[in-house]
C-alpha cells in the first residue's frame, strides 16, 4: 500500500484534522475533476458521461492518462462493493465505442491528441471512503488496469488519497516475459549492453515496491504507481535516458549524469533526466528512483 498523499484544495487554513467521509459523493466526484491532473495524472475529458447502449448508464468521470491511456473513474462515499463492476461494465462500453472516446478527446484535447489513444492499456480508477478485502482480491482476478484508491478529508481544504491496490492487468505468462526483457529495443553495434543496462533498469523500477507497473509507447516505457514516476527511452548510442518525477531543485545535479529539463521538450514525462552509461550510473541513480517513486 502506497502512503497517503493530501493535496489542498483551497487556500483557507486547517480548522479540524479528523480523517472523515464526504457528506456526499458528489463533494469528491469534484474536487477531483477540477484537480484531476494533479491528483490522479489524468486530463479531465467529461463528467457524467452518457453511454448510448440498452441499460444506460452514467461514467463519472472520463479522463486521458500522461501516457494517452482512457481512463474511467468511479466514485463511491462509503465502502460499495459494486464500484468495480459498475466501472468494468463502462469500460467495456468505452472499448466498443471507440470512435465516441477519439471524438471527445479530438474535442477537448485537440487531434493530435485524440490520434494517440493508448487503447491497449484502458484503466479504471475506484475511488471509494473504503474497499474490502475482497474488492482487493477481485481486482487481481481481471485482466485489466485497476486502481483502488481510498480517501479522506482533512478540516476544510485538504483531501487525502491512498493507493490500496493497484493492479496492472497482465496476466503471469506476460509478466514473465516482462521481466526476462525489458523490452526496449537494443542498440546495434553495441554488443548488447545498452539492453542489458536497460533490462538492469527494468528490474530496479519493478523492485521498487507494490503497485508498480508499466505501459510501452513506441518513444519510452512509463512506469507508474497511480501517476508515472519514471519514463525510460530507447537506448541511444551510448547512453540510456530516464525521466523522473523527482524535483530538479531537490538535487545536487551533475553534469554528465543529471540535467534540470523543466520547460524543455522530451519523450515522457518528468523534470529531472538521468544519462545512464554504465551498471554504476543505475547504481548511482537508485536513491533518485526511490525519491521519484515516493513522490507519485
């Protein structure tokens, strides 16, 4: 379980600090929309979004994910042990009806945007005053993204989220394959050790802790708990590039090995890159993968 994260949501002071339920599931359905990106690394698409099928239905909140993933997340007060199969349910609509999701994102997001959905890595997020343990079990039974987050409020301008399970969706014969290889293509003439310094990355961010996993895009590999925290690109000829979450102000950066890209364009997602050449350089750069890891 990941530690609890509070974002403030407005600018007044703190007046209680008792952890307590929303008065209704409303009050959460919008804090969260209107700071979606922020809390969950999701660009809001709709809220209350009708699906056009026999039953019906309402999708809380649509949203894309920093790696173009569609992303469906349900609400729900209390603890409700229908908020995962009300959001499958909705995902498998979302997958029939693609055309509906690119149009919506052509229309919030731009075409660019709406011509690079992730389609094979669709995530749902459940966010719910409580889960069981049984929701918990459930979510590693399917074969799909699922995040259960829970949350809280604090006093009168602070929301707390925590990850309680964060399931990637693969099933064990590729999660095998996922760590014989890291899967990022190797650099010719350089006898391999580019893809073996990448299959070492690999196996670091995997290591990291629970919840890890990973979406490939052809430009970089994200790895993400709720929110990316590292994004690691194809080798180049000597060096592997990695993007991290970590706060560029927070480190004692090193010319050669770590560089401030605030503001500067790049694959991935992150402000802080580290130039990976050697075994050591991954040794070196563990402390700020952990840091990285921590901050999502």
């Amino acid at each position: 379980m990941s530690g609890l994260k509070l974002f403030h949501t407005t600018n007044c002071g703190v007046t209680e600090v008792t952890p307590r339920l929303a008065e209704v599931e409303a009050d959460v359905q919008g804090l969260i929309e209107a700071h979606m990106e922020t809390m969950l690394g999701v660009r809001f698409l709709a809220s209350e979004y009708v699906i056009d099928c026999v039953n019906g239905g309402r999708i809380d909140s649509l949203g894309l994910d920093e790696n173009g993933a569609p992303v469906i997340v349900e609400y729900k007060r209390g603890t409700d042990a229908g908020a995962i199969n009300q959001g499958l349910y909705y995902m498998s609509w979302l997958m029939a009806h693609k055309d509906a999701f690119r149009n919506l994102v052509r229309d919030r997001l731009g075409a660019s945007a709406a011509s690079q959905v992730l389609w094979r890595a669709p995530r749902l997020i459940c966010v719910a005053g409580d889960f069981t343990r049984y929701d918990v079990h459930a979510v590693r039974e399917h074969r799909r993204s699922i995040d259960l987050v829970r949350y809280r409020f604090f006093g009168k301008d602070l929301l707390g989220l925590e990850t309680v399970a964060s399931v990637t969706g693969r099933t064990p014969a590729a999660k095998r394959v996922r760590r014989r290889a890291a899967g990022l293509p190797p650099v010719r003439g350089q006898g391999g050790a580019l893809a073996e310094l990448a299959e070492a990355v690999d196996e670091v961010m995997l290591g990291l802790g629970d919840g890890v996993s990973w979406v490939q895009r052809k430009q970089y590999r994200a790895y993400q708990r709720l929110r990316n925290f590292a994004c690691v690109c194809p080798p180049q000829k000597t060096k592997l590039l990695v993007y991290l979450k970590a706060d560029p102000r927070d480190v004692d950066l090193v010319p050669g090995f770590t560089r401030d890209v605030t503001g500067l364009g790049h694959h991935g997602t992150g402000d802080l890159e580290v130039q990976l050449r050697t075994p050591r350089d991954v040794e070196r750069a563990q402390d700020l993968f952990r840091a990285s890891y921590a901050a999502a």
